[in-house]
C-alpha cells in the first residue's frame, strides 16, 4: 500500500452530495464531446470474455485476471476482461464500420494485481474507443491530429464545469506537448521514468509521450505495453519508433504526473508479427484474435482507453481515487484518508 497525503487538502466541492453532481456532470459532459470530437457511436461491451481466445489485454502481460467456470457451457473458462483493447477491433468488423468513424463503450475491469494507491484501484473505469481508419492514416501527424482532439474535449469539459462549479478553476494550457520516450530518456539521462515524467509535465502541464513500450536506445522501455494492440515499433516520421502513447496531465494535487489515457494506431500484419516475436510470444499468432488480424479481415484502427474516475478525479481536484468510485481500500488506508479529509467512498 502506497499513500500520498497532500498537505492542507481540502474538498473544493464541499459534500459527497456535490462530489456526485459534479461525478455526472465530467462524465455526461466528456463523452458527448468525446463521441462529437473523434465521430463515435456509444455500443454495449461485455464484462467478460472466454478465455484462450487471445481477446482479453495482456497489460503488461504479468497481471492475472479474474477467472471463473461457466456451469451452462461445461465449466469452461472466462475471464473479467482487462480493458477492451482487442473486443473493440472485433466488434468494428462485425459493424462494418467505414473508416473515420468509430465506437466507444463504458468499459469495466477488475485488477486484483494492481498496487493500491491514490491513482490506482482494483476497479477500472474507463471510456474504451475505437476508431476505423485507412492504411494510410498509420502515421504520427494522424496521431498527434487524434491526441489534440482528445485534449480539446477534456479542455471543453474543464471550461464547461468551471460554469456550473466556479470553485474548480481551469488549469489546463491551450496546447499539449509531444515528446518522444527516447527524446525523454536523452533530455533526463540520470532519472527513472516516473521522474521523467514528472519533470517534463511538470513544465508543459499537458504532455503526450510517444512510444510506449518500444525499446529505447539504452535497451529499457518506458513503460509496459503489450504486443497484439498498440504499434510501439514502426518507425515513424520524427526519426524514432512507435504509433501510440499516453496522455499525462500535471496534478497539482498529489504533485506529480498524472496519466489520463493510455492510446495509439493499432498493429497492423507485420507490426503484429514483430512484437510478438521480439517479445517471445510467437505462439498467440494461434489464437482468435491474432489469426482474424494476420488473415486481414479486421480493419486497421486507431484506439484507447481514458480513465473515467481518473478524469473526473483530476477535474474536481480529487486526492484519491475512492473519492470518485467505490471499491476496496486496506483499512489503515481509509483511516488515514479520513483523518486527512479524505473522504472515501
């Protein structure tokens, strides 16, 4: 268990009451300018997926998913999902979604690996989105143009909420700021990743790290990203690796860098065959999933995750995450928060 307790916190909104008025308003707010932002329709997704099927996220390919027999189907296995990551290229082939248009779905997991801290919560949130795009869209500019628009509608949802709630101030800047993880590493040489981080959206406040998972020139990676959906190893046009990223806003709250979404231009065949092999995970190319992409019969996409509690709890300048959602905090956890004013759900 890992706390951070912000000196002299204090609950802008006053009351639980007004925590889940705002809770709704981030959350009605966003996805409308989201869905209008990138063109998605709202679809049902499942909780969870049969296992083996190569369906499911790997993550960062340690985390253990919760699993269970199924009684009606012959005790065999399924798994809560992870996220929705490979389930939302499957459901666009099955739509026949024409290219430039896309989905997104409410999307909840369970994480029993995960580390409980402020940020971090056995119960995931997020909004899941998918996006069908051209082959020749499998570029960085088509990134960044999908980045900015992701940030204009957290922009949009910040200045909408500043109306309703005048004691949540705008704190966003007008731009986001790219930086690859190789450019990160070399501008930070002597500091860990997390601390890269920090330092470089601490000064833009608003930062998108291109490359996550691709395999720096030292030979580390920034952080985990699993081999079947973000492309971390094409080369792209500014001279490095990777289509995907994550979107880090400074929070001024628990003083650091804090991820909102994690994103990219999915694999395509060969970028597929080439991080399943430089990862030693060769045989998933059996599975559903990986046989339907390597046939050619799924579209080639753009996607991600953006964390629900997490937005909400960066907007209302929340110092954890139980403030926004309910789950399962150690006891010694929530009696700390509580004799900071922190109040858990």
């Amino acid at each position: 268990m890992s706390l951070y307790i912000p000196k002299d916190y204090k609950n802008l909104l006053g009351s639980t009451e007004q925590t889940e008025k705002a809770i709704k308003a981030v959350k009605d707010m966003f996805q409308l300018n989201l869905s209008a932002q990138l063109a998605l329709l709202r679809v049902t997704a499942p909780m969870m997926v049969l296992s083996g099927t190569g369906i499911n996220d790997d993550l960062n390919g340690v985390e253990r998913p919760v699993r269970f027999p199924v009684k009606s189907m012959g005790d065999r296995q399924a798994e809560v999902v992870h996220s929705l990551a490979k389930w939302k290229r499957l459901k666009l082939a099955e739509l026949g979604i024409a290219p430039g248009r896309g989905i997104y779905t409410d999307m909840n997991a369970l994480r029993p690996d995960e580390d409980l801290d402020n940020i971090h919560s056995i119960y995931v949130d997020q909004w899941d989105w998918e996006k069908v795009i051209r082959k020749e869209d499998r570029t960085l500019d088509f990134l960044k143009k999908t980045v900015r628009r992701i940030y204009e509608a957290v922009k949009v949802t910040e200045n909408k909420l500043y109306v309703e709630f005048p004691q949540l101030v705008p704190e966003l800047p007008e731009e986001i700021f790219f930086i690859h993880a190789e450019q990160l590493r070399r501008l930070y040489p002597g500091l860990t990743p997390k601390e890269r981080e920090n330092a470089v959206v601490k000064e833009h406040k608003a930062v998108f790290i291109i490359g996550i998972g691709c395999r720096l020139e030292d030979g580390t990676v920034h952080d985990g990203r699993a081999a079947d959906y973000d492309d971390w190893s094409t080369p792209n046009s500014d001279g490095f690796h990777g289509l995907n990223g994550d979107i880090l806003l400074w929070n001024h709250v628990l003083d650091s860098a804090f991820e909102i979404s994690s994103m990219g231009i999915r694999v395509d065949e060969s970028a597929l065959k080439r991080q399943l092999a430089e990862r030693g995970q060769e045989e998933k190319a059996g599975l559903y999933f990986h046989r339907r992409l390597l046939e050619g019969s799924l579209p080639y996409t753009i996607g991600g995750g953006i964390g629900q509690s997490r937005l909400c709890m960066y907007l209302l300048r929340k110092a954890h995450i139980g403030e926004i959602q309910s789950s399962i905090w150690p006891e010694p956890m929530r009696e700390a928060c509580k004799q900071a004013g922190i109040d858990l759900v």
